[in-house]
C-alpha cells in the first residue's frame, strides 16, 4: 500500500468501523461497547441493539470469581460478534482513586491485583471467542470531571505500584489485542500522545504488540499521536488527520516507517478478526440464567443481626420502596445496555420465591427522591403489620454516569426518611443497597438488622436478592473497594477532583484501604469484607516458595449448617526499613464452594512482584528481610499470621555529586569505597570523621555531598565523588 493508504487505516471511517482496503487484503472492523452486554448502537443513534444485561465490572468485581468473569465475558462476546462487531472496547479497568468516581460502576476495584486477575480473565472470556477485547481507559483516567484535559500528577512510584500495575499484569497474563488510550494528561502529557506511556513502558517495556486505540476523541494533535505510539484515532476524522500524517512525513517531521508500523498493526488485527470462526452466541434463556447466576454472586451481606437473614419460610415481610418496583441494574453512559429481559420486579420475584405474605409499600416516589406523609406513614404501617421489613433504596440514575462525578455519599434523603419511619415500628428491618458506588450508611446502619448490598446486577438482580433474600443461594460476594464512614476519610478526598485542569494525586501509593490503613481510620465496612449464612473455619497456613513467587495454602472447612462460599485472602505485610510501605496488601486469592461439614485446602499463589516496589531510578525492587503473610477474610480481619524470612535484591540507585550523604554512604557497594579512598587521602581525620559521625548523619545527612567539597584542598572532592560514581 501507497503512505497514503496506509495513513488512511489510522483513523476511523465513522463512529465505530475502521476503514477498508480490500485492494490490499485487508478488511473493516467494527468496536462496541459493553462491559455488561453488548451496547452496539443502532443506525442513526436509533437506539442499541437488544442484548443480555449483566452485572456491572464493579458488581462483578464483588464475586472474587475469575471463572465467572471470564464465563460472562465470552458470553456477551459472542453477542458482540453475532451482532457484527469484532471489537469490544471492555474491560474497563481503572482503579477507584476515589468513592465519588462518577464511572466507578464500570471499573473493577481499589485494588491492583484484584483488578488485574478478574480483567485478565475478562479479556481471557471475551478473545476465546474470536472478539478483540480492549484494556481501557490507559491510564490514570480516574475521575469524570474535566476528563477530556485534565492532568493527573502522579509520582512515579504510584504510577507503577497502584495505576499502572494491573495493566501490566493484563498485558503480559492476557495479551488483550488492543489497548485504548484515555482522555486525561498524565504529569502534563495526553495520554494519547505520552510516548513514555505507549511505547517505553507498553511497548518495549511489557511487550505489547497489539492497536493502541485512542478513547473518542482524545486525541490532541494527531501526529504527535502517531509518534508517540498511537496506532487509530476514533472517531472519524473526515480524512484530516491522514492528510496530517502525510503532510508530517513528507516535511519530515514524522518517519514514513512509523505510519506504516502503525498501519500494519491495525491491517493484522482486522485480519485476525476476519478469520476468526464464528460461534452461536448462548441462547436467551442460558444468557438470562448466568446473568442471574453472576447476580447471586456479587451480593454482598453487610450485616446480618439476630440472624435475620435468610426469611424464615412462613414469616410475613413488608416491602418498602419505589425501587422495588422498578430497580436499577446498570449504569448510564455509553456501556449502557437495552435489556432483552428487563429486569423483574422484587415485588413479583419475592412473592415468587417467598412461601410467606409479601405486603408492598412505596414508601417513596419512583424518582428515588422525593417522598410524602402519606408514603411514609404508608410504609410504616405496613412495616408495622409484618414480622420483617424489608427496604429497597438506591442511587437515582442521574446520580451515577459517565460524564460527571458525584458530589457526596448520600442516598437521596426522601430514602433515608422512609428507612427510618420502618425501623422505627419494624420488628425487623433489612436495607437492600441498589447503587453502583459507594454509599454513606451510618445515620441509619444502627436502626437496622441486616443490609444486603447488590450492586448495579444486571437484569437478573430482582431474582438473585429473592433467592439470597429466602436462603435459597448463601450470599459470598466481598467487597472490592472500601466503604468509609465518612467521605472527608478518602485518602484522595483533599485533592479529587482537582482545579484549574490538573489534579494532584498526594496520597501517592495509598490509595482505597492502603490510605484508610495509613490513616489509622476506622471504616464502615473494609475492602474484602462480606458476610455468609454459614461458617467456615481455618487451619494453620503454610508458605513456601515456588517458580517466581510464593504460595499459602491453608485448609478451610464449613462447619455451618448450609453450604456457602468463602473467598480466602491473603495480604502480605513488607519491611519498611528502605522505604514507606502499606500496612499490608492484597497478594492473592482464592474462593472455596463447601458443603456442610466438608473442607478443602486454599492455594493462593503470591507472586514476586505483589511482594516488590518500585524504586525511582532502579525499578522493581524486592527488599530482604521478613515478609508477613495474612491469611484473612478482609484487610482487617486476619485469621492468621505466617512469617517468611526473604532474600531480596537491593537497589542499586545511581549517585551523583547532587545525591545526599547519607545516600552514598548507604549505597550497598560504593558506601565503602567512598569511605576507603577518604580514609586513604585524609592526612588530617577531619574529613573522616565528619562521614563518621552519626551526629552529622542526623544533622547534615540529607545535605547533597558535594556541599562538603567545597574548601581548597579537601580530600572529597567532586572529581573523586564523579570517579567513584563512575566506576573508576
């Protein structure tokens, strides 16, 4: 193909296909969204396609399950393909930086491993099929607000460490085929055209040999783009940005061999795409089966007083609450899917399901945010007339979306109103939370006996909770972000989200309940945590090393009456001798599905670098000394406790005249030299007991050594510092 075919393949043909060259073997592409289900517009916006609705990435992020992620993720693949599309620009996988991120119902969690193992078996499902998945938004795109410019400043250690460490592991674990830059500036750099982002750390560093898509429109000026790393720019340009790139070659300000790189790569995915055999996609009624399977799953019981979950078979219930009518079950924006089955009523699916009476109030009106006299002394009066009062409450749709973040970590108050004129006359009251993000829960988690959190489940959420709600599944879902007592607690909450197009991230590498842990402050409810309707009960854990990391196994057994699932975590707890360190962090994970009475041995596999960090200047560092390995239930509820003695490998910074003293003196290997070629010269001893002296470490340690070479005739001098740092 000419320079100018080729710069044609790298920008769109309209909103979602790339262009053809049939001439030259190589076909169009289609991309859609759906994260939950294939969202593929209809022509002329008319619309979207009818398909299964499944839980969010935040709801299934609740599940621990990678199996049922990478099951869900090849299902709403095959829809994606038997609609004609063979891209599907999911998973998202940023981190939560905050609780206000108004697309945290699209993201998986707070927390990188956890991120980066259920997005791998997302892109796992989905390319199982023949569909192109694609690992977004890339990277540090962690709020809504002024997305389209606004510059995350993030240090470097946080950048490898939390945001940019799940990518990684996608990369290299799962190999997605593309990866799509996001809107936002990096430390003052888009996203779309940061070459340290999309070719030194993508590239050359991880490997990657796949398109690099820029998010609709993202891109700032398209030859820097290119440069940079960028192989397509959607949408549509109307050719000007080929007439650019071409342009740019001939004055030579961009290589002839960068387009065409780039042109390949996405000439080779529609190929691969146009090959790949097509496969029935499940039928509507398997598809409504795992949706609320995945539904069961994700729920998550957060308190369960006087065991008042599971309904007793014959015991009369009250339900409370407009949402119970018509819930929610996915979120806004553009990986919004039209549901094949809506979603059933709670009222209808309770009766279904509930041997017992099952009386319905409102209790508020069907915006979620307005209520009456009338509808609360209605909800009263029927929650004082049944043995349990169930309440249905959520966030307003208009409450959580792409586009904007939230501003607080209220329910609407007219919901907060109906739940306390229930738990007022109830004998009983269950809270049932229908919201994509997080919620403030502490003005009225006291006046109630359980709450059961769903998250935004898809089309089979009304059925799930009926099943949880009267004992028939065992709720195991954990929660994949914390929930704060208080939004002012939010590590990020200072900073997020920003002014003036920049937003600073000056919690660094404590992020979600590494900052909370740092804090010392006490939380509604921690990361990992979640309730069962059984018990389960531990062995004593074992650690030993294997091929490139470390694995804990410890035996579990249910000593309850019902079946259920545990999901064992283990956190690791580092040295902090060399550097700041959270308190400890998620390494790894297992889930267990035991009988009552049965057991069954966890392994959960920590690899190497969930035990490193990453040293400016060095890279990934893995320090000596003694690593605690937490066998818990959440990251503050540890069972047990095993210690494991490890031998690292040492950082090797690199000095210079600027570097402290203490920094050369500290050095593994040129700390002694330094003080052996001083010792050597110095006639006098002044200079060597200046180095010496742990009294001028303390007071003059952090000077940068030079400073001391400053008088005639002084033994340290820069050029001996700048041999010494050389090697000679």
């Amino acid at each position: 193909m000419d320079l100018d075919q080729a710069a044609s393949l790298l920008s769109g043909a309209d909103m979602e296909s790339t262009k053809a060259l049939p001439a030259h073997g190589t076909p169009a592409f289609v991309m859609t969204d759906g994260s939950n289900g294939l969202a593929r517009n209809l022509p002329g916006f008319a619309g979207k396609i009818p398909a299964t609705c499944y839980p969010t990435l935040s709801a299934m992020a609740t599940t621990w399950d990678r199996a049922l992620v990478r099951r869900v993720a090849r299902a709403i693949a095959l829809d994606v393909r038997a609609a004609g599309a063979g891209v599907l620009l999911a998973p998202g996988m940023n981190l939560k930086r905050s609780p206000l991120g108004g697309r945290n119902f699209e993201y998986f969690s707070e927390d990188p491993v956890l991120t980066g193992d259920l997005a791998s078996a997302f892109v796992a499902g989905a390319q199982s099929t023949g569909v192109a998945a694609t690992a977004k938004h890339f990277a540090v795109n962690n709020q809504e607000t002024d997305r389209m410019r606004v510059s995350a400043d993030v240090d470097e250690r946080a950048l490898r460490e939390v945001y940019l460490r799940a990518f990684e592991h996608v990369v290299r674990d799962a190999k997605p085929d593309l990866v799509m830059a996001s809107y936002n500036r990096i430390n003052g750099v888009y996203a779309a055209q940061n070459p340290w982002l999309l070719t030194e750390v993508l590239r050359e560093e991880w490997g990657f040999d796949g398109v690099v898509v820029s998010d609709w429109g993202a891109v700032d000026d398209s030859v820097a783009a290119v440069a940079a790393g960028l192989d397509l720019q959607m949408p549509a340009t109307g050719g000007a940005s080929d007439r650019l790139l071409v342009h740019a070659v001939a004055d030579g300000q961009l290589a002839e061999s960068t387009v065409r790189t780039a042109a390949g790569r996405v000439a080779a995915l529609a190929r691969k795409i146009d090959r790949a055999a097509v496969e029935v996609p499940l039928s509507a009624d398997d598809a409504d089966a795992l949706a609320t399977e995945a539904a069961e799953r994700s729920a998550v019981l957060l308190i369960n007083e006087r065991g008042t979950l599971p309904l007793g078979r014959e015991i009369s219930v009250a339900l409370i609450g407009a949402f119970a009518l018509a819930p929610r079950f996915q979120g806004a924006g553009s990986a919004g899917v039209n549901p094949l089955r809506p979603a059933d009523s709670l009222v209808e699916s309770l009766r279904d399901a509930h041997t017992g009476s099952v009386a319905f109030a409102a209790g508020y009106a069907a915006s979620g945010v307005e209520t009456s006299d009338e509808l609360l002394t209605e909800a009263a009066e029927t929650a004082a007339a049944a043995e349990v009062a169930i309440v249905v409450v959520g966030l307003p749709e208009d409450a959580e979306s792409e586009g904007f973040d939230r501003t607080h970590l209220d329910l609407p108050a007219a919901q907060e109103r109906a739940i306390a004129a229930v738990s007022n006359v109830a004998a009983r009251t269950v809270v049932v939370v229908v919201a994509g993000g997080v919620v403030t829960m502490e003005r009225w988690r006291a006046g109630v006996d359980a709450i059961l959190s769903t998250g935004l489940s898809g089309q089979g959420v009304s059925r799930a909770v009926s099943r949880i709600l009267t004992g028939a599944v065992s709720p195991s879902g954990r929660l994949a972000e914390t929930i704060p007592l208080d939004l002012a607690h939010s590590p990020s909450h200072p900073t997020f989200p920003g002014e003036r197009g920049r937003s600073t991230y000056g919690e660094s590498i404590f992020v979600g309940y590494r900052g909370y842990d740092e804090q010392g402050a006490d939380v509604a409810f921690p990361f990992g945590h979640g309730l069962s309707y059984t018990s389960f009960e531990y062995g004593s854990p074992r650690v030993s090393r294997d091929r490139d990391g470390w694995v804990c196994e410890v035996e579990v057994r249910n000593v309850g009456t019902t079946a259920g699932r545990e999901v064992v975590q283990v956190y690791v707890s580092a040295p902090t001798e060399k550097a700041r360190r959270a308190r400890a962090e998620l390494a790894g994970f297992d889930i267990l599905d035991l009988e009552p009475g049965a057991s069954a041995n966890a392994r959960v596999r920590c690899a190497r670098r969930t035990l490193e960090r990453w040293e400016p200047g060095t890279g990934w560092v893995l320090d000596s000394g003694d690593y605690a390995f937490l066998v818990s239930r959440s990251s503050r509820d540890v069972i047990a406790e095993v210690v494991q003695a490890v031998e690292g490998s040492s950082p090797t910074s690199l000095l210079t005249p600027d570097s402290t003293m203490v920094e050369w003196l500290e050095h593994p290997i040129i700390g002694g030299r330094l003080l052996e070629r001083v010792a050597a010269l110095d006639d006098t001893g002044a200079t060597m007991g200046l180095l010496s002296s742990p009294v001028a470490r303390l007071m003059i340690g952090g000077l940068p050594i030079k400073r001391l070479a400053v008088d005639d005739g002084n033994v340290l001098t820069v050029e001996l510092l700048e041999d010494l740092a050389t090697g000679s």
